[in-house]
C-alpha cells in the first residue's frame, strides 16, 4: 500500500492491460491531463509522458482529470447503476421472462445489456434469465415438486423444452437432479479488482480473483467435490461475504464470520486448518507451517497446498512467506499479497 512497482514494471502493466495491477496503481498522461487505470483501451503513451500515482486522490491533487472511458473513479468492475436496477427486477421475479421490447420499455438499451453481461459473465442475458430459472427450477424439484408443474411455473412452454434446457445447463436431467448441487456464483468488488466468489448450501466454497489463471481448474475440482452445477445468481452468504470484505478492506473487520466449506485431501485440510489459525497482521514462513502439522521436511507439499487454496484470504495462504521474510507463491500475483500484508499491518 505505501510503495508503488518500479516504473518499469508499471509501464509494462500498462502497455499489456494486466488486469491483476487492478488498484496497485493509477497513471496520469501529462500530454491531456487524463489519468487512467492500467487495464484502459485508450492508446498508451509514451512512457516519458506518464507519471505514476497509488490512488485516485493524489491523482487528483497533481490536477488530472478521470478518464472517461475506465472510469477510474469507480471501483475495478462495479457494475453500472442500470444494470443493477436490470438485477434487482430479475431477482425479484426470476420466473419473468424479458424481451427486447420489455428491457426498452423499462428504459433499458438491449444491446448495451448484451454486451455487459457478455462482458462479465461470458454468457448472454437470455443464458442468464434461463440459469436463474433453472435454479428455481432444482429448488422446487429437491423439496419434492412435480417436474411438470415447475417446467410451466418458471415459464417453459413445454416439457421437452424444459428438460432440453436443463440437460444442457446443469448437464443432468431435472429427474437426477435431486442428487446434483448447486453452487452459485457471483462476482464480489475488492480494491484488487473482482472476484469470483462460489456457495454451496449457505458455505462459501470459492473466492478467487477473476483473472487467476487457476479458476478454471478450481471449478473443475468443486464440481468433482461437490458433484455439483454451477449458476449465477446472489445468495444470502455471497451478500454477506461482500458485506465483510467490504469491511475488510476499509480496515474495519480482521475476523472473518461466513462459513466456509474447503474440501480438499487430508493433506491439504490439514495445511488449510493451520492457515485459519494464522492471526491478522502476522506473517509464517513455509517452513514453520510444514512444522504445525507435524510434518516439518514436506515444505514442499505444504507450499504446493496453499498454491490449491480456493477460498482466498479467508483462508490467509497471503500470510505465509518465504523463509527470509521475502513474497513468493501467491497466485493472485505477488503485488496482491503485498497490498493485503501491507494492509493488515497498516489495521493490526
């Protein structure tokens, strides 16, 4: 939090759009006055014509203005107010079904929806309407409802339409589906930019940065856990978990209260347990934790185990450093782990 990367490193975020320098820094273009995020897709400057700046206020103090385009001024990924608004009539009645002409009469652009949800989901706002119904849809089919009357209750025409729908969605039929699970995903803001944060019968499972190239594989091994599916859509633990991190990042909060649910091999449990018990504010090398579960030569395994922990910062693998206090092994990149450490110790 108190020292910025070299310049070089900076400009080279820049110039690549590093998404994971998201809130490390901002720049500021002396040739228009603009400042930026590092991941803007206005043409980059030169790199003699840029100056760096730790946040958006000294920025502003040095007389830049925000830039139009990243918007540096709201946090990495926020969602725009009328999307928000878009959301919260979904959830109020996910069964609804919202046409071109239904989004424009409420006063949304179709295509600008098209494009956000493309954007941040990967899927369509059709896909989404769809997910969000079926996941009614496996609620109603679990607590003993009739397959039929829930395919016409969430709004399918017919029946084959229904289990086509589901077939593809969940990848099981809505008659199996009493032994699937769900786990929904939602996006969470941090300061680092956002995350992806996964729950599973009111646990958080998953909290992973978005651009983490691990998620991918972290999803496949919650589905193998969990033999579950994955939909979009809030729950009130995911609500929660923003809630706190929110306070975590401002300073306010250094025990986290969302429960978690972490399953992994005994192993790994055991390196998980340990990681739970590691204070806020305090750092232990790998050689230390690998000694508090009684195995002190698998040092290896235990950096290996943190490297596979899917619930980040809850679960503090930040707080494990290298033997001579160095930052090595974080895969939301090592700038994130000195942002959080930096931070703890700015709170402890």
């Amino acid at each position: 939090m108190n020292t910025l990367p070299s310049e070089k490193e900076m400009y080279r975020a820049l110039v690549q759009k590093d998404i994971s320098y998201e809130g490390i820094f901002f720049v500021g273009v002396k040739t228009t006055g603009i400042f930026c995020r590092p991941t803007c897709t206005a043409k980059k400057p030169q790199q003699s014509n840029v100056e760096y700046f730790k946040n958006t206020s000294e920025a502003l103090n040095a007389g830049y203005r925000p830039c139009r385009r990243c918007n540096p001024m709201e946090p990495a990924g926020s969602t725009p107010k009328n999307i928000n608004e878009l959301l919260k009539l979904v959830e109020s009645d996910p069964s609804k079904k919202w046409k071109d002409y239904e989004l424009r009469k409420n006063g949304f652009d179709p295509a600008a929806v098209r494009r956000w949800f493309q954007k941040h989901h990967r899927i369509t706002f059709q896909s989404y309407l769809r997910s969000r119904r079926l996941a009614l849809a496996i609620g109603s089919i679990k607590q003993g409802d009739n397959i039929t009357q829930t395919a016409f209750e969430i709004g399918f025409e017919s029946l084959s339409g229904f289990r086509d729908a589901f077939k593809k969605i969940t990848g099981t039929t809505p008659a199996e589906s009493k032994n699937v699970e769900v786990v929904y995903l939602n996006r969470i803001l941090t300061p680092l930019g956002p995350m992806l944060a996964g729950a599973i019968n009111n646990k958080i499972c998953l909290l992973e940065f978005v651009d983490r190239k691990m998620l991918e594989t972290q999803l496949k091994r919650i589905t193998k856990y969990f033999n579950c599916t994955f939909l979009p859509g809030s729950v009130p633990v995911i609500e929660k978990l923003q809630e706190e991190m929110n306070a975590y990042f401002e300073g306010r909060l250094k025990t986290f209260s969302v429960p978690v649910s972490y399953p992994g091999t005994e192993f790994q449990k055991r390196v998980w347990n340990v990681l739970l018990d590691l204070p806020y504010g305090e750092t232990r090398s790998y050689e230390k934790q690998a000694e508090l579960i009684g195995n002190p030569t698998a040092v290896r395994a235990v950096a290996s185990a943190n490297g596979n922990n899917r619930i980040s910062i809850l679960i503090p693998c930040h707080r494990v450093v290298g033997k001579n206090g160095e930052l090595c092994g974080y895969g939301g990149g090592l700038w994130r782990k000195k942002y959080l450490l930096d931070l703890e110790k700015k709170y402890k």
